[in-house]
C-alpha cells in the first residue's frame, strides 16, 4: 500500500496539470462570482461559504475523470494486481494521493478567497475545516466516478451528474457546520455528520471502485 500511495504521490507531483487545473478553476469560479455580486460586502460574506463549496465540488471533480486510465492503458493495473496488490489498496491510494494533491493546494487558497469575501478569520477557519471534514468524501466519490468511467474521454460532466446526488448531503452538512461554527466550535453536530457522510463516502467508494477496475482485469 505505501509503495503504491508513494508512486501515486510521485506522478501527481511531477505532472502537475491535475491539481494545477483544478486549483485555476477554483479561483476563476471565485474571481467570477465577486465581479458578480458588485463588491456588496455583506452579500459576498453572507455567499461566500456556498459558492466556496460549490466551486470546490466542481474543480475537485473534473481532475477525476481519467484517473484510472493512464494505469489501464499502459497495464499498470496488470502488473500490480500480478504482485498481489489487491485493487481495494489501488483505490485506497488514489483516494488518499488525491485529497493530498488536490485538496491541499484548494486549501491554500482559501485564504485568498476570504480577502476577497471580506470574510473574517473565524469564517476563514470553519471553511477550511470544512473542507477537511468533507473533502474526503468528494474525493472518494470522484474515484468512483473515474473508475467506473474508466476507458472513457470526455466525459466529465457525465462524473459530475453521476456523484451529485451522493455529494449533496456533504454540501448541506458543511455549510450548515459553517453557520454554528460561530456557536458551537469545531463539536458542533453539523461538523460530526459531516464526518460521517465521509466515513460512508469511503466504505461506499473502495468496494464499488474496486470491483469496476476489477472488470478490466478480467
């Protein structure tokens, strides 16, 4: 397993169109929804946990709809199942290579997102714990869009529709966590089903993604 989560982590860094992409897309979202709501301070706070989220989603999502393929093709997949490694540990490490490369960097420029949303340290703080809660969830469904998809191109938003009605409990929970951060602090109960909805998210993701990619062994 740790061999396999290094060599996930290595060519995510070296090919960093992935992450990078995501990370671009992320801060356009953003850009574009300020220039919409005109500077008006207080709508933008009162906004800004939802379009943060949303935009997460979206760019979380589409770096995840070849995620299997390069290893199919080039008989990756093959080779490792060859020398015992079981597919649920090659999901396992594409899921938690993912939220390191991906999530990481979004995290990063969340801060920006809050100069430009007037937002305070506190709502600062409760996105990205947010974000921490939830964003394995988005991750593990994202592999199991891809995996499913696997072989196929262009199909983005296919991965997009296919995940949302899974990802929406994750939104409601994380921006209702936001709200009684403020309150109730990181034990608020919003924040503890969010964590649930990524344990779930998980032990849906392994076996469902695990036994897609098996289909293209056999």
């Amino acid at each position: 397993m740790s061999a396999v989560l290094w060599r996930d982590l290595q060519i995510g860094l070296r090919n960093p169109r992935g992450w990078l992409m995501a990370v671009v897309f992320f801060l356009l979202c953003l850009s574009l929804f300020a220039i919409g709501l005109k500077g008006q301070e207080s709508l933008m706070q009162t906004t800004a946990p939802t379009i943060i989220w949303l935009a997460l989603i979206f760019s979380i999502l589409l770096t995840f709809e070849n995620v299997f393929e390069h290893d199919i093709r080039s008989g990756v997949f093959e080779q490792l199942h060859l020398s015992g490694v079981s597919s649920m540990a090659i999901v396992s490490s594409k899921i938690l290579s993912g939220f390191l490369i991906t999530v990481a960097p979004l995290l990063i420029a969340i801060p920006v997102a809050g100069i430009w949303y007037h937002l305070s340290l506190l709502q600062i703080s409760a996105i990205m714990l947010s974000i921490l809660l939830g964003g394995p969830a988005i991750i593990a469904y994202g592999v199991m869009a891809g995996a499913i998809l696997a072989r196929q191109k262009g199909l983005g938003f296919l991965a997009i529709l296919m995940t949302l009605p899974f990802i929406v409990p994750v939104l409601i929970f994380a921006l209702s966590g936001i709200e009684s951060f403020r309150i109730s602090g990181i034990f608020n109960s919003q924040f503890q089903a969010l964590m649930g909805t990524s344990l779930i998210a998980l032990a849906l993701s392994i076996p469902a993604s695990s036994a897609a990619i098996n289909t293209y062994l056999d």
